[in-house]
C-alpha cells in the first residue's frame, strides 16, 4: 500500500526525533549518523547523491548537518518533510538547553561557582579540538595557512560582527587570484525536484531579510526584532560549522549586554554535552537574555532566527548546483572562506575563549585533560562535559579555584 503524504512526513519526524535524541559528537558524526541511515538502511538515495548533497551543505553558510538533514526531509516528503526533519533534529537539544538557562538565572546562586568555571574550562578544550580538526582538513597549504593566520590576526584587530563578514569577503577575493582547484568527478544527481521559480523567491527573501532587518531595527526599535537580527545575521554568515557560530554570536550578545560573557561559555560548554546540532546553543542565549525577550519566548525566537537562513538557502540553491558544483571561481572562492573560517575560530579561541576560561594553573591543567579525553581517549562529549562541571566544582572546593 503507497504511503500518504501525511504518512511519509509523520515518518521524517519520527526518524530524525531519534536521531536528535541520540545523536552526539558534533557535525562530522552526524553526517556519519545520516549515511547509514538514509543511504545504508532505508535507501532514500545513493551514496554519491548523498556525497554531493554533503558537498553542498558545506558549499553553503549555516550547519552543515542540519541542512543536509533538511534536503534528506524535502526529497522524502517535500516541504512538510523538510520542517520535519529540522523539527526531530533540533527539538531535543533545544529544549535541554533552554532548560538549563531557566536553572542558571533562577538558582544562580544554589550553583556553585566551579561548576560554571569548570563548563568554560571545557569549552577551551572543545574549541581546540574543533580548530585542529578542521585545520587538518582545509589549511593543507602555506597559502591556506597564511591567509587563516591573517584572518584571525584582522579578526583580534578588529573585533566585531563587521569586522569577520570584512574578513570572510576578502579571503574568497584573494582566492580567487591564488587557487585554481578542478572540476569534480562523477556523481549522481540529487533526486529533488524544486521548482526554481520557488527557490528564486526563497533566495531573494533570503537576501531581504539579511538586508533588511538591521534596517527594520533602526525604524522600529523592538527587542524581539534584535533578536531576530542578530540571530538570522549569524545563521547567514557562519562558513565551516557550528563551532564557528560561537565568535558571530558572542559578537552579538556580549558586548551589547543581552548575555555575560560567563554565561555564554558556560552555556556554550554545556552545548557539547546534548544531542543533535550545535546551532541549538542560540535557544540558551535566547532564554538566558535580560529584559522582555527572554525565556521560552526568547529562546524559541532566537532558535528559528538562526536556523531560518539554513532553509532559505538549502532550498534556493538545490535547482542550481549542478551548474554551481562546476564552477572553478566558486570552488577558488570556498578555499578561501574556508582558511578565514579557521582564522576566525582561533581568534575567538583566544577570547573570549582563553582569556576567561584559564585564569589560574589549575584551569589549564583541567583543560588539558579534556583536550586529551575528547582527541585521544576518544571520549564522548557529554561525558567530558559533566566531568569538567564536577572537576570545576571540585577544585573549588579544595583549592579556591
């Protein structure tokens, strides 16, 4: 008997809640969670369709492992299946996360401070191992490393959300001059149908949102509209995964007052210890801001901001990328905003990474030993997380750290 519609999204939402729930060890790990199950066990496409829609997802901005997860969800039940797909993945780790901001702003003061110290400490650790692991695989160069070593010097420099998107544009136009990769062998082509006429407004919408909302703000003060911008703006510019969502985003609440610094690494450390994306670490951000805009509220409005742009985009660009995949100059481009990703991710490494994690020696014992639980003993990171918050309140406790 053939499935209904309502059939095949109900299943899309089932199959990917589990994932959401089950599903740790970052980005790569979930693109490894995906292929066995959509390409090994239920068979919704190929394994070099599968490829090709991965080589996509990280052609574009947003997190890689939520947009492919939406392009598995549309072919398999159109646009309902997508939102579906996006709804199990996300909800999970979302709703974990939002519930921690509540306990830390209503027993702040129950929660001893090395707990909190101990999540900062661990996010020292995380951000490292993200810097090394993708610096192995994009700055294979002297022209790649350089330019990363430059992004992240103009990155210090010039501190700031105007300051990155400076640096990110400039490094695909340099590329341009100094690489000059080949085309792509075979491949399958992707098995979804869209129409382009769709997809043209979806990216024109994309593009007017990007645009207009920091001038929406400007004639309509509001604070969910901030919320909004700044959310949808660091969903649009993030090349290179979730861990470099952590730089935009601290750009964009920190300074402005709407999170302490303090909060945001604790909450970004306890991001590591839940499923599903990292992106997820905006619903903690929402909930945990001060004034009208926060809780349930704020960190809902914040989550769908920042995940907005990935559906734009995945479903705009999905009817072009057969003749986009064999552009050389967008190809040269990608090299280029790849190395600045890097660069920007070891600038935030530094701060506000470093400087408020390591304070004493003791902290940097502490992560040291996570750094060498999630690189060598290959621990899980919710096991890493945990041991970091009792480490923290520990030496607290017997040390005064």
């Amino acid at each position: 008997m053939k499935e209904t519609k309502k059939e095949r999204v109900w299943e899309v939402f089932l199959v990917f809640l589990r994932l959401g729930l089950t599903s740790f060890g970052g980005p790569v790990a979930h693109l490894g969670y995906f292929r066995e199950e959509f390409v090994h066990r239920r068979h919704w496409l190929s394994d070099r369709s599968y490829s090709d829609l991965v080589a996509l997802c990280q052609f574009l901005p947003g997190p890689a492992s939520s947009q492919v997860g939406m392009a598995l969800g549309l072919s398999r039940a159109g646009y309902s299946g997508a939102l579906a797909a996006w709804a199990g993945f996300t909800l999970p780790s979302a709703i974990a996360l939002v519930l921690f901001a509540l306990g830390i702003s209503t027993w702040n003061d129950a929660i001893p401070n090395g707990v909190l110290h101990g999540l900062k400490v661990v996010a020292v650790a995380v951000v490292a191992q993200a810097i090394l692991g993708m610096a192995k695989s994009i700055c294979t160069d002297t022209r790649r490393i350089t330019l990363t070593v430059i992004s992240a010097c103009c990155v210090l420099l010039w501190p700031g959300t105007l300051g990155q998107i400076i640096v990110i544009i400039t490094a695909a136009a340099i590329s341009l001059y100094l690489f000059k990769p080949t085309s792509d062998g075979e491949h399958d082509p992707l098995p979804i149908a869209l129409n382009r006429g769709v997809s043209i407004m979806l990216l024109i919408v994309f593009i007017g949102l990007l645009v207009g909302l920091p001038i929406f703000v400007q004639i309509w003060p509001n604070s969910t509209l901030e919320i909004v911008d700044s959310f949808y703006r660091a969903g649009s510019l993030v090349f290179g995964g979730g861990h470099v969502v952590l730089p935009l985003l601290q750009a964009e609440v920190v300074p402005q007052g709407l999170v302490s610094n303090d909060a945001f690494l604790a909450g970004y450390g306890a991001a590591q210890a839940v499923p599903g994306p990292l992106f997820t670490f905006a619903a903690f951000l929402g909930a945990s801001m001060s004034g009208e805009s926060s809780g349930w509220y704020g960190g809902m409005i914040a989550l769908v901001a920042v995940f907005i742009p990935s559906f734009l985009l995945i479903v705009g660009v999905l009817p072009f990328w057969e003749r986009m995949r064999r552009n050389i100059r967008m190809q040269a481009a990608l090299i280029g905003i790849n190395s600045a990703v890097v660069g920007l991710l070891l600038a935030a490494f530094y701060h506000p990474v470093w400087t408020s994690g390591i304070l004493k020696s003791q902290d940097f014992g502490l992560a040291i030993l996570a750094f060498v639980a999630l690189m060598y003993w290959k621990l899980p990171p919710w096991l890493v997380v945990t041991g970091g918050g009792l480490s923290g309140w520990l030496l607290s406790a017997v040390l005064g750290m």
